[in-house]
C-alpha cells in the first residue's frame, strides 16, 4: 500500500473566491497570475484539525480524529515548498512530510508526500488552482487494486483553509472521501 492510500494520508472540497490580486505576502490567497506563488497563502504554521477514515473503500464507516500542528516553508523562491504535519490522534501519532514542486513549463504543482513510519514518497499528485480551489490526481495502488486519489484544497481564507482527499476504485466515476483537515492560522 503506497503512502498516500496508508495515510488515506496529507492534510486534505467546496470553492473559495478567488483573490483579486497577487502579492508577495505570505498571507496571499490563490489567483489567476503567477501559478508559481499558488500556495503562498498557506506559508507558515498552522492549528491542524483533522479526520481520517480508518478502512477506505471498504464501507467502513469508522474515522478518527487527530490535533496538530503544520508547518510551511517557501523553498527555491516559491518554486517549492516543504510542508510538515505532526498530529496526535485516538488512534496514534502522524508525521507527514509533503514536498511541493512547481513545473514552469506545465504550469501544474506535483505533490510528494512521505510518512516518518516509511521511507517512500509516494508517487506525485499532479494539478493547479482554479477560482480559488486547488485539486491534484495521482494513479496509486491501495492493496492490490490501482486507485485514483483525489486531494482537493478549499475554502481558502487568510486565516484557514480545508483539505480533502478521496479515493476511487472506479476510475472517477465515484470518490470516498478519506482524509479531513482543517487548518487554522497560529499567531
């Protein structure tokens, strides 16, 4: 099982509006432009609410819940950016570590994501922003069955935003949402 399906795993859908601009700040929302400073709204440290379905794709209805704390580092100029989350939960304790690249020539992010409990990435969901909604694809295995996953960022504000991700068995035509986050700006 890769990463992303074991973790059911990185913060992770509805829209936000869109900001009329783009700045430097690292408070920024995202907006048409320069897709290469796309997630500077999300630069910093964050209070991390979130909840994981326990056995995706298997009708289970059981999640728990996890509080933490995730941080953003802008790397190579907002080209990258390394993000951290450590979370306690019922059900133990994450560390996830995600590292986001920008491809110019694209104009798309890909975001690889690793576990402290494994030494694999696992392999690059690849997407953009559009009207103030990120959402990013991969084609993964989960058990023996390939997968699409779905991770979706939503209802972006200067002080939180929302993080999806969800899994289809079926090539698309149906998601299990899997992964909850909602992160809250510390001061």
């Amino acid at each position: 099982m890769r990463l992303v399906a074991a973790i059911a795993t990185l913060c992770t859908a509805c829209h936000a509006p869109a900001a009329p601009s783009r700045s430097s700040s690292p408070h920024s929302l995202p907006a048409s432009g320069d897709p290469q400073h796309d997630f500077d709204f999300e630069l910093g440290t964050w209070h991390t609410q979130l909840r994981r379905l326990v056995h995706p794709l298997s009708s289970s209805t059981e999640w728990v819940d996890y509080t933490g704390t995730t941080t953003v580092r802008k790397v190579w100029d907002g080209k990258a950016n390394l993000v951290e989350l450590v979370a306690d939960g019922s059900a133990g304790h994450i560390e996830v570590l995600s590292l986001r690249l920008y491809d110019p020539a694209s104009h798309q992010w890909t975001l690889n994501v690793a576990s402290a409990r494994s030494a694999e990435m696992s392999p690059p969901s690849t997407g953009s922003f559009a009207n103030g909604r990120g959402e990013f694809l991969s084609h993964e295995t989960f058990g023996d069955k390939p997968i699409l996953v779905r991770f979706v960022i939503s209802d972006i504000t200067a002080t939180s935003c929302h993080f999806e991700q969800a899994f289809s068995a079926d090539n698309g035509a149906t998601w299990e949402v899997n992964w909850i986050a909602t992160d809250t700006r510390t001061q």
